[in-house]
C-alpha cells in the first residue's frame, strides 16, 4: 500500500527531475516538433534566461518532490509550469502531448491528495 501511495510521487518527481536536467545537458533526444511549437522553443532559448529558470524550477521541484520535503510548496511552484506544458502540447504540438497528459494527471492527484495544505487558499 505505501508503494501505490508513493508511486505518483516518486512517477511525477523522476519526470520533473530527469526532463529538468535534460533542458541543461541534453542527454535525451528531443522529439521533432511542428513547427510553431519549435519557434517557441527557440524564443525561450533567445531570451537567454527563460529555458534556465524554467528547466531549473524543474529541477528544483522534482528534488522536493522525490524526497517528499516541502512538497506541497513544490507542487505550487511547479503548476504554471505543468499547466504550460500541456497548453503548449495542445495549442502547438499535439502529436508530443501524451507525457504533458501523464504530467497534469499526476500533478491532479498529488494536488487533490494534499487538499488539507492548501485549504487556507480558497478561505474567503
């Protein structure tokens, strides 16, 4: 039962932390993507600041998710991320968005599961 408890977890912080790496040092191949989807790609990578910040939040998180320290922290921190990644798949390269899918899922269910940290937030 702890397995199938920390599963997710661990699923949604190995993605975060393995891809995270992957936007510094580029040991995974990265998939062809269409062509407006690479435009954006390469805009975020002229700017010089945005692919860094935003592949090391990656890091970061996934980290905090893995060890299971401040994870609720990381799971805010992360959600524009996750929501950008599967808008970026649906609006500029459908054919790659399956792992944006895996992604926003496990984000829902870690999320959801962690109700209780985030209750201050919809107090009125």
């Amino acid at each position: 039962m702890t397995l199938l408890k920390n599963l997710p977890r661990l699923v949604f912080g190995l993605i975060l932390f393995i891809f995270g790496l992957n936007g510094f040092f580029t040991f995974l191949p990265v998939p062809p993507m269409a062509p407006r989807a690479d435009a954006f790609i390469q805009a975020l990578i002229s700017t010089g600041y945005m692919l860094p910040f935003w592949k090391g939040t990656e890091v970061v998180a996934g980290l905090l998710i893995l060890f299971n320290r401040f994870t609720a922290l990381a799971l805010v921190l992360i959600a524009p991320i996750v929501l950008n990644i599967a808008a970026f798949h649906v609006f500029l390269d459908p054919a790659n968005g399956w792992i944006s899918l895996v992604m926003l899922g496990l984000w829902g269910w870690l999320v959801l599961g962690r109700m209780r940290n985030y209750r201050l937030l919809f107090e009125v």
